[in-house]
C-alpha cells in the first residue's frame, strides 16, 4: 500500500501562533501534545518497506492526530459549524456531542452551530433553522438514534454554500458524512481556498458498510455487526426449528461486504454468505440452488446471509436508476433470492420453510454500542484538535491503531472492499465450508 499516495501532506490555513487553552487546563498534566513531525507509518509490512528503501522510494506516512501545542484559531473569537449528510448511522449524535463538548469545556468556543437536514442546512430556500448547540443541547442524546440535526441526500451548490459560511462568520466546518459527502467537502474546501477564506473543513467519515478507502475502521460498524448477529441467531432459530428450513438475512453492503462477512464470523450458524466482491451463480451443479439442495438434503436446515449488493448481474435486464446523490440504486438481491429459492424448491416438489429477515432500516437508526461510542468520542475530539490548529481538507482516520489525518482526496480515491484472497474472506469460507458457488467456465 505504500506506493498508493506519494504526498500525504494536510493543508494549513497559516502559522499557529497562539498558545493551546489545554496548556493551562486542569488536563494539562495528562494530555500528550503531538508534533506535526509525529507520523504513523501508512504500510508496516517490512516486505513493503524493504523493497521501497531497496527503489530509494520515499515510505508513504499519516500525519498524527491530536492536541497541538500551537493552534490557529483564537478561540473567544471562533465560530464553529457541523452537519451530517447522508445514510442515517448509529453514532451520529455521539460524534456531534463529542465535537461539542471538546469545543465548549475544553478550548473555551461559545458559538457552535448545527446545519439542519445536511447540505440543505446551508441554502436559503429550504429555510431550515440553524441549531445552536452547547452541552446542555447534546447532553442526553446519546441514547437517541438517527441525527439530531438530520440528514438529507443530493449536491447542493458549492457557491452558496461558502456564502453562507461567510454570512455566519464560520471559521471551522465539520461535515460527517460517507464518500459523497467527503467529496462534497473537498470541493467546498478547495473553492475556499480559491477564494483565499480561512475557513478550515474536517471531515469525519460516515460509512456503516466501513468501506471507505484507508480508513481501517468506520464508527457504526459495530453496532451493524452487533446488530445483525442478533438477526442471524432469529434466523437460525427459525431454520431450524421447521423441517427443510431457511433463515434469509438481507444485510448492509452497498459495494463492500464487510457486515455480512463479519457478523457470519461473529455468530457462525450461517451456511452461504453472497458479498458483492465474490461472484456466484444461482444455477448449475455448483451454484447456490444446488448447494442449499445438499445442505437441507444433509442437515435439514440453512441460513444465508446477503450483502444488499451482492447478485446484482441477475437485474442486468432491468433499468438503472440513480438517487437524489446520483448512485445507483440497488435492486433488491434479498426479494430476488426468496422468490428464486421458493420457485427453485417448488418446481421439485420438495417443501420448505423459508423466514426473511431484512433488518437494515433497523440497524442504521439505533443508537451506536458501547464500542462505537468510544471510537465516536475519539474521532470527534481529534477532529476539533485538527481543526483549532488551522488544518483543513483533511479527515479524521484510525490507521495502525493510531487515529492520523487523512487527506479528502485521498479517503475518496477509491473504494475499500473485502479481498477475495484476504484473510476475512478465507475466514468465511473456513467457518461456513460454502465454497465456490462458481459454475467451472
């Protein structure tokens, strides 16, 4: 992975000057101040590394994240503003009140804003009301799932945005969000900079499927997987208890199967996992069809759990439709699969009982576990460290158990998606015995 980005390299708005208020806080004697020279290493693979020492390639590094001693911003004079954009995600309101209250108790900011329903927030026509916030506004909300700012879809335009930046004297902007919402914040900080604003954009990435690129971990992750074992366990109750029966789970998984993969692995009573990075074919002598006819001919009962994204060759023939954000809208592989498994088993009169669990809309409006909880804390703290200190077009990422700045571009410069040689996927294959569900060509 060392060879992917030659320069990691985080914007600055200018030189910071002014002394950090944590220096003279009573956490002073506790907090480890971090040096811009402090990097984390992007790849440790000591093959990697030899063989760009051997080509006197420069080895590739994350700025790390945390306290400076030196910030940019004079905090009594400092206007902050965050939103959330997107798919709703379990921890949304721990990573609000976390930005928050670091801002408020600990670097002394008194003017924090909430932009309502996403990029909407910004754009006079929809007339959505800003929300100030302080910690007696996000003190119990972590038990509340979804945004309490809430979220919309779709682009809205660059230009208005930053207007209305300006109006409201904003000096830092947090936008949490998922790829498109990073790429959106990348284009307002880069017409920003063309504008010569100092206005500093932090981004925290969104993603319950944990499928944006170098970021190790997503917050919501947990939760989903948390989740989703309790759905596989229903499921194998429900197989089971019936003779010839099927558990169907229609997981999270838009590109990357990462829920699907790892909550089978969390819970193994499931048989067949469909991801979308790992092809298969539903007839044939080695296609799912026939494989579930062995499993109930030899067991008496299945489970299968299904990435929203996997199969989707089997709608080739139908239209393509796109969201208010421009992606392509899925067809529904956990419908398709139920239909396809009943026509299958009745057309050989052998008699099922098939129970269909899609508990996705569930999963993504709960609010976060204990675990997410505390990654939210940490990615929202770091992002107001990150932001004090001028830095801009950045997001806030875990990468070798150290959390480290990431540039915009990079982050979305392509998807992260389970490899189908990688050890998560071998380790499905070893706990499920599924195989390939491959026809040989």
């Amino acid at each position: 992975m060392s060879h992917e980005i030659l320069d990691t390299t985080i914007p600055s708005l200018g030189k910071a000057g002014i002394d950090s208020p944590l220096i003279s806080s009573d956490i002073a004697s506790h907090q480890s101040f971090i040096d811009d020279k402090d990097r984390i290493l992007v790849s440790i693979r000591m093959a990697e590394l030899e063989a760009d020492l051997k080509k006197k390639k420069p080895l590739t590094y994350f700025e790390l994240a945390g306290p400076r001693r030196k910030i940019y911003y004079d905090a009594s004079k400092l206007r902050c503003a965050m939103v959330t954009c997107g798919g709703l995600c379990p921890g949304l309101n721990d990573i609000i009140r976390s930005i928050v209250l670091e801002l408020y108790h600990h670097y002394g900011v008194r003017n924090i804003y909430g932009m309502r329903y996403g990029l909407q927030g910004f754009i006079p026509k929809y007339g959505h009301e800003v929300m100030d916030l302080g910690p007696a506004s996000v003190t119990n909300i972590l038990d509340r799932g979804g945004s309490i700012l809430g979220s919309s879809r779709g682009p809205q335009d660059i230009d208005e945005i930053i207007d209305c930046l300006e109006r409201m004297n904003i000096s830092i902007l947090f936008m949490i969000g998922g790829d498109g919402t990073l790429r959106a914040a990348e284009q307002i900080a880069d017409t920003i900079m063309k504008r010569k604003l100092k206005i500093s954009v932090v981004g925290i990435p969104k993603t319950i499927d944990n499928d944006i690129h170098l970021i190790s971990r997503s917050f919501g992750f947990d939760t989903a997987v948390d989740v989703s074992t309790q759905a596989i366990i229903g499921a194998h109750n429900e197989a089971a208890g019936y003779p010839n029966g099927i558990g169907l789970i229609k997981l999270m998984g838009r590109h990357s199967g990462f829920i699907a993969s790892t909550a089978s692995l969390a819970q193994q009573d499931v048989n067949f996992v469909l991801i979308p990075e790992v092809d298969f074919d539903l007839e044939g002598p080695s296609g799912l069809l026939a494989a579930l006819e062995k499993r109930l001919a030899s067991r008496g009962h299945a489970v299968i759990v299904a990435a929203e994204g996997a199969g989707q060759k089997f709608f080739q023939d139908s239209p393509e439709e796109r969201d208010e954000s421009g992606n392509i809208r899925l067809k529904d592989i956990g419908v398709f699969l139920k239909n396809a498994i009943s026509n299958h088993f009745k057309s050989r009169n052998i008699e099922i009982n098939m129970k269909y669990i899609d508990p996705s809309y569930m999963i993504r409006s709960l609010p976060a576990n204990a675990n997410d909880s505390v990654f939210c804390g940490f990615l929202g703290r770091n992002a107001v460290h990150a932001g004090m200190a001028g830095k801009t077009k950045l997001v806030i990422g875990r990468w070798n158990n150290h959390f480290v700045h990431i540039p915009m571009e990079a982050a979305t410069s392509q998807r992260k998606q389970v490899c189908p040689d990688g050890e998560l996927w071998s380790a499905v294959l070893e706990a499920t015995g599924q195989g390939s569900l491959k026809n040989p060509a």
